[in-house]
C-alpha cells in the first residue's frame, strides 16, 4: 500500500523535471531571502536564476552544522517568524543547539512524508501507534504523531521513558505499533521478559524504529522477542525530523523521499559523488521546505544508495541503512551528543584536569556512557564525601546540559592514556 502513490511510484523522468522545478523555486527562495546563501551565491558567482539542470547542484556551496551554530538561532530562517508555527531544535557541536522553524505547509508536508514512511511500513489507519519518542524539542515524538494522525491511526502520546508503564498501556489499550528508538524497543521486550510477559497476550504487529544507528542482527532480535517486524525510519532535525526516508515492508534498505529531498553521496575527504553504490556521506538539499530550506546539508551520515529496484513498487532510491558517521557525534540513547560538549562542562568545573575519557557501552541492550576524569591530586586524595559531591555535581551539570545521565569516575592525575596526535578520547564498545 502507497499513501501517495503517484510520487512514490514516480517515472525518474517525471520526478527528475519535479525536482529541478523545485530546486529552481528554493534557489529563489534562499537567494531571495536567506542573506547566508544570497553572499554565499555573490562569492561564488552563481545565479540562482540561471539553473537548468540537476547536475548544476555539484556547482552550489554545502552547509554545514557550523553554518546553523553560526546563524542561531533564527539567521537561516527563510520566512519571518510570524510565518512559523513551530520551532524545534537539536544539539549543537559545542553545546549550542541548532534551531529549525516550520511554516504550516511545512508541518503538512512533514505529516504527510511521516504518513508515507509509516503506511510503507505497513500500518493503517486502523492501527494503534505508541509513539514512545520524548516530545520536546527534538522531532521524533511530534514528528512520528502528525504523521500517524495525518494517516488516520489511534495514535498514543506516551512519550518515552516509564517503562513498565509503557507496557501496561501497550497491553491495556492494544497496542499494534511500536514507534521509538530500537534500543528502547529492546529495553522494553527485556522488562517484559523479566516480568513474564507472554508476548503472544500482546496485539504488538509493527515497530517503526530510527533516531540511531543499529544493526540487521538487532533488528532480528527485536523481531524476535517482540514477534513483530521491525522497519528502520530515517531523518534529522536539520532536514526536517523523521520522514526523510523509511523502509518498506520488504525490510531492505529506506526509500528516500525524492520529491522533497535531492540526496547526493559524496566522499567525506574530497566531497566528489561516489560511484553509485559506494558508501560515502549523505548530502541533502530540500526541495519544499519554506522555513527552513538548506542547500546540499552534510549529515555526516556514512551510506550508499542501493540502485537496484525494490520490489515492492516504489521507484524512490533506496538508501542502507545508515552505517556510521563522518565525525564523532555519538547517539546515547538516542540523544545527540558531541564530546566537545562534555570537554567544555568538564573544563568548567573546579578540581577537574582538561583529560578525560567517554566509555560508552550496551548494557542489557541500554547505552550507558561513563565519563572518567582526572582530578586534582588534593580531591584524589581527599574523603569519600568530598569525591561523591564533585561526582554528583559532575553528573547534575552533563544531565541537565546533555538531557542523559552519564555516570562519572574520578581519576587520578596521569593516569589516562596521553596522545600526540589526534587524541581519542571516546571508546565506544557498541557493535550496531
Ligand atoms: O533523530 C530524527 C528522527 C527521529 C529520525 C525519529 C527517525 C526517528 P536528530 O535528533 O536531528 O533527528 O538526529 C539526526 O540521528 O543525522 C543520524 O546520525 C541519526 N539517525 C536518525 N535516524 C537514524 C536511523 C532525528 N534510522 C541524526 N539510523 C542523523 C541511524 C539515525 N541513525
């Protein structure tokens, strides 16, 4: 089943003519409005007016997150504020967040977009969809639920956390879909475990998980231990949220979501297209957002288009799953984190040393980071009580700034491990 089956099934033809009007009509649009892109076009001499063909796009600057940390909050914003209905943002890479807006056709856009990924996972508008995301800032809770409403589903608002009541209203209100993150879905089909949950009792069919990276073998154990199947859903804030791309029920790679996004897969070093095929970094330019429009973002997010046709019809490209990422954001618990964010808590805080180590781990299929940091040797030494107040303090200060609890380890001076090159400060055991 199509929830719009005339661009989903589109001729490349047909959709290549779509794309470049679109294209044409966002050049204007950030040209005219955006003073980033207008000086940016000026430096490089190109006339937003004189494009006419999709191959052009190798000519246009990227944009990058800097570029959104350097225009915070508003600066990129194609539309005046009074046009926004909606803000949402996401972390940044030195701890300041980026902002996106969204126009009301961008919000109808986006709940149509969460519809197609949503009905191409197989679910209906007779299905009950849990959407287990934090509702927030971040866009997978509000994303997920627009577009499950705009399907017609019965969409539960639970937002995450509270597992064991998850559970209960999983049973209690029968629920079919699961929406959150996979590593939460795994932590959920383990308290039921635990609680002698017969998962047969459940009405559970679908779970639609993204927002971080995972792998076919835990997609096989969610599957499993759930008795449902499991869909991977792909997007991020700086695009729009989820919606970018999804997978069908053939459960082999995500349809990108063409007629409103011109992806590209560039090799990170020399930014050339990669052969078809090849993995290489997702390059993203929107072709509908009024907003909040970007020219060819670089997610940092390691793919490769899958070119060959997919049986289920659509003839949108597929892209793998994501498979890593070009610099060191890590996703704990499906939060956005930047080390850099931690260094600069770290350095903020008195008795602590600028060396530091983040351990992340899997823990009963649950991120855990740890952060171990070297401390002056008169706290070392110093009575328990005074090391537990600077390790909660330390704990308090990366909560409320990262939203995750990390656990904190102090060590002695000189004991990490010292680096003269590119040190690496992050030892991350997750195999996804
Ligand atoms: O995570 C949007 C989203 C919400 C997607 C819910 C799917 C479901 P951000 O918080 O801006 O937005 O984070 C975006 O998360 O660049 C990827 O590195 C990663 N990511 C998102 N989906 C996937 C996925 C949302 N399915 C960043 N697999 C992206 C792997 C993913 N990584």
């Amino acid at each position: 089943m199509y929830w719009e089956e005339s661009k989903e099934c589109i001729s490349r033809e047909d959709l290549e003519q779509l794309q470049l009007e679109r294209l044409q009509s966002t050049l204007y649009r950030v040209a005219t409005h955006v003073p980033f892109y207008r000086s940016k076009f000026k430096e490089m001499q190109i006339d937003p007016d004189g494009f006419r063909s999709l191959e052009e796009l190798r000519n246009l600057p990227f944009t990058t997150k800097d570029d959104l940390r350097d225009n915070y909050p508003y600066g990129l914003f194609a539309v005046p504020l009074r046009e926004i209905v909606r803000v949402h943002s996401s972390s940044g890479t030195t701890g300041m967040a980026t902002v996106v807006g969204y126009t009301k056709n961008d919000i109808k856009n986006w709940a149509d977009l969460v519809a197609r990924v949503l009905t191409a996972a197989g679910l209906t508008k007779d299905d009950v969809i849990q959407i287990a995301f934090g509702y927030g800032l971040f866009t997978g809770g509000f994303g997920l639920h627009y577009g499950a409403e705009r399907m017609g589903a019965s969409v539960i608002p639970i937002s995450s956390g509270n597992t064991k009541r998850q559970i209960q209203i999983m049973q209690d209100f029968k629920t079919t879909a699961l929406v959150c993150t996979p590593s939460y879905a795994l932590m959920m089909a383990d308290t039921m475990l635990d609680l002698g949950i017969d998962i047969s009792s459940l009405s559970l069919k679908f779970g639609l998980f993204g927002a971080e990276p995972w792998s076919e073998e835990m997609r096989a154990e969610i599957q499993e231990k759930l008795g449902i199947r499991a869909t991977d859903n792909y997007g991020l804030s700086e695009v729009m949220g989820p919606g970018v791309a999804g997978e069908c029920e053939e459960c082999n790679g995500l349809h990108i979501n063409e007629d409103h996004f011109l992806v590209e897969v560039v090799d990170p070093d020399t930014f050339e297209p990669v052969p078809p095929g090849e993995i290489g970094e997702l390059v993203i330019t929107t072709l509908t957002k009024e907003a909040f429009p970007v020219i060819r973002y670089r997610t940092r997010d390691l793919t490769r288009i899958l070119p060959e046709p997919c049986p289920c019809g659509r003839t949108l490209q597929r892209m793998s799953r994501v498979l890593g990422r070009t610099d060191d954001m890590l996703i704990i618990k499906g939060v956005n984190v930047f080390p850099t964010q931690i260094e600069s808590i770290l350095f903020d805080i008195e008795g602590t040393e600028p060396h530091y180590r983040i351990i992340v781990e899997r823990e009963d299929h649950q991120d855990k980071a740890t952060v171990m940091v070297e401390v002056v040797e008169s706290i070392f030494f110093d009575e328990m009580r005074k090391q537990r107040e600077l390790i909660d303090h330390i704990k308090r200060r990366l909560a409320s700034e990262l939203g995750i609890s990390v656990d904190v380890k102090l060590v002695e001076e000189k004991t990490l491990e010292r680096f003269e090159g590119k040190g690496k400060r992050v030892i991350d055991k997750r195999e996804f």
